[in-house]
C-alpha cells in the first residue's frame, strides 16, 4: 500500500489501474526476492499496470529504472503519507511477512485462474 501511494499510478505508462477491469496495480519487484537480502524495501518496489509488469521482468535492474524514467534507487525513498503509513505498521508488514506460505503455489495458482478470466 504504501508504495503504491508513494507511485500513485504505474511508474512505466501512467495507467492507474492494472487493467480495464479496475484490478489494482501490481507491486514488481526490481531484485527477484530470491536475489536479494530485503526484497520488500520500498526502494526495491515499484507500482506497476499488468501490461507493464512483463515487460520490466526480463530486464535488468538499471535498464528496469531507466524504462520507467527513474533515475537512482534513492527516488523510490517513501516519503510523506507513505512514509507514515510504513512507519505505522511496520512491526505488522514484518510478522506477516515472515510467517510461512499457508498453501505453497496458492499464489501462482491464483495468477493462473486471474489471468484466464481476463483472456
């Protein structure tokens, strides 16, 4: 939530939703989760359309900036109502994230069955 209230709209195209049937934006990270020590560090998110989503996953992260006219990872520092709101619920961001997947491939699966429904 707060990177998308720190983006407003897909940082790639302006879209502000992720499709035409109003599905919210979709949060990318730049370094897969797997690669990285803190995936969910907002200078490590970006709000992105389902359009643009694709497009910024085979790309590396410069190129990934630079695609979305972003110079530095420092212009993804959160600020103002963002930044609050992180600040705010941090401590739960974090228990939440470090609990175990409750259904491992429930994600996958669901992306799967959205994206037929919107074929």
């Amino acid at each position: 939530m707060a990177v998308r209230s720190r983006d407003g709209a897909c940082v790639r195209c302006g879209r502000e939703r992720s499709s035409k049937n109003e599905r919210a934006l979709h949060v990318h990270h730049i370094v897969p989760e797997e690669k990285t020590e803190n995936p969910h560090d907002p200078q490590n998110l970006l709000s992105v359309c389902g359009g643009c989503h694709p497009v910024l996953e085979g790309l590396t992260p410069k190129e990934q900036l630079k695609e979305c006219g972003i110079d530095s990872f420092e212009q993804l520092q959160l600020r103002g109502e963002a930044a609050e709101w992180l600040s705010k619920y941090r401590e739960q961001i974090e228990v939440f994230a470090s609990a175990p997947d409750p259904w491992p491939g429930m994600f996958a699966e669901a992306q799967k069955h959205l994206s037929q429904r919107s074929e």
